[in-house]
C-alpha cells in the first residue's frame, strides 16, 4: 500500500506547487514528472490489488484444502478402524489352519457352531481380498478443471487403497454346494482338502458332520491321520481298536460305514434340503464313483 500512496501525495504536491508558483505556464519537464508521478501510482495500486485478490485467493484455497484433508483424516480413521475389526472378526470365526492346532488344545471353542448359529458349516478355504465392511462413497465432484488436484488426488488414494482389504478369510457355506472340487496338483489339492476338513471337524461336532474319505489305495496313507478324527468314525462298524474310520477304497465298503440317516439322502440335487449331517470327502476325483464325467479333473472332490 505504501507505493501507491507515495505516488499519490507527490502527484498531488506536484499539483499543488505547481498551481500555487504565481509562474507562467509549468515546463515540460514538470508536466512529464507530474503525469509520471499518476501513472506510477495507477500501475502501483492495480499491482497491490492483483497481488491481495491473489493472496486471499491462495488462502481460501488453503483453508479449503487444509479442512478437507484434515477431513479424510478423520475418515481414514475411522476405515481403518472398521478394517481392523473386520479383520478381527474374520480370524475369529475362520482361524487360519495353523492356528487350528492351538485352538483344539484350548479346548473352549471346539465344537461351538451349531445349526442355529449364523456361521455353521462355513468354513475356510484360504485368503483373498475383499471389500471392506464399511461402503465408502465418493461425493458429487464437479468437474475435474475446477478440482483441487491435490484434494482430488488424496480421496482417489483413500478409496484406492481401503475400499478393498487383502488376505482375509475366505470361506465357503457347505450347504450352498452339493459337491466342492479342489483342483490342481495333488499335493496341493490334498493339502486344500485337509485344511477344510479340519476347519470343519475343529467347530462341528460328530453329531453335525460326518467325515468320509473314498480314494484310491495308493493314496491311503495320506489319510490315514483321519483316523483321530471322531467325524471318521462309523457308528455302524467296529474292529478291534474300536469304532472302524471311514476311509476306503470301495463305495460299497463306504455306504456301509455311513450313518444311517445318510442311506436316502441323494447324490446330488441342490434342490433337495441339505441334510444333517452334511459332508462326505473324496481325496481324488478320477477314482470316484459318484463324480460325473464332468466333474472328474485332477484334484480332489468332496
């Protein structure tokens, strides 16, 4: 501001010495000065007022801007917030396999699901990424020039990167499917097969779920750790240790072994209620009889 007025009160000195000299008419060199002294102050008070519309400008914007992130801060935390309970809850009720080992020697968990409760006969199959259980929704924006690229850019990396968690349980309703493949190499289809089995066996009890394994006589001794499962053991057969393991190589030799509640249930239907209870496994497709010829790809069927 001092610049301008400076221009103004020697413009106006000027003038007024120059009205009050008594002298003739004022010089060249005066006029020139004097017009100079208006111009400096016109060009000086535009200048000042450019430079405060874009001061005020550039605070209005970091007001803005500054406001707003501090916003998606306060939502930031409170996804994270959610994701972390999510994540909790997941593992809660779908524990990872190797966590199983630890669960079944606490003992309070083992067998709580029941067919009332919201989780039975849901089991884990692995991880993958999901959305998260709190819908972020972006705002109405208006149009990408008229956006604050630096506001703009923060709500995209927001929604970017928890919109969507990664590697927490998946898990599947084994009353939705009537037969569930595991496909691929054997070791790792039969490692699959195995983790769901005592994901299912460690919440389930025998008198809710039924574990049976037909399956070539090579692959026997990769099932003979059934054996301590009590899912596997007949309540129709015995030997000499004991209720006989459901595990065999002949379907006939199975269907024996089955509870008897399983004799009429069909093969396959899902339009049929699912029965209880529920699940029989086969460790590999190609040698059982109950897989149709679609359905018989290297892996395991259940």
């Amino acid at each position: 501001m001092a610049i301008p007025m400076l221009g103004s009160v020697g413009a106006i000195v000027m003038v007024a010495t120059m009205s009050t000299s008594g002298s003739g008419a004022p010089s060249t060199t005066r006029l020139l000065l004097t017009g100079g002294m208006f111009l400096f102050a016109a060009l000086g008070f535009v200048a000042v007022q450019i430079d405060r519309q874009r001061r005020t400008r550039h605070q209005q914007v970091n007001g803005s801007r500054t406001e707003y992130l501090h916003y998606l801060s306060g939502v930031r935390e409170v996804t994270r917030d959610a994701a972390a309970q999510q994540r909790a809850a997941l593992t809660w009720h779908h524990p990872a396999p190797r966590a199983l080992p630890a669960l079944a020697e606490e003992r309070s968990r083992v067998w709580e699901l029941t067919p009332g409760d919201e989780h039975f006969l849901q089991v884990r199959y692995g991880v993958c990424a999901q959305p998260l259980s709190l819908e972020l929704v972006p705002p109405e924006t208006k149009p990408v020039e008229q956006l604050d690229p630096t506001a703009a850019s923060a709500l995209h990396r927001l929604l970017a990167v928890h919109s969507s968690q990664a590697d927490l349980p998946a898990r599947v309703d084994l009353r939705d499917f009537d037969r569930i493949e595991i496909t691929g190499e054997h070791d790792a289809g039969r490692s699959a097969a195995r983790a769901l089995i005592c994901s299912a066996a460690s919440f389930h009890s025998p008198e809710h779920l039924v574990v049976a394994v037909l399956t070539h006589e090579r692959h026997l001794p990769a099932w003979d750790w059934l054996k301590w499962l009590p899912h596997a053991l007949s309540d129709r057969q015995s030997d000499a240790v004991g209720p006989r393991r459901m595990v065999t190589t002949s379907l006939d030799a199975l269907g024996r072994l089955l509870p008897d509640e399983l004799g009429e249930r069909p093969r396959f239907g899902a339009e049929e209620g699912v029965a209880l209870p529920t699940c029989c496994w086969c460790s590999t497709a190609s040698h059982c009889p109950w897989a149709t010829t679609s359905s018989r790809r290297t892996g395991c069927t259940g």
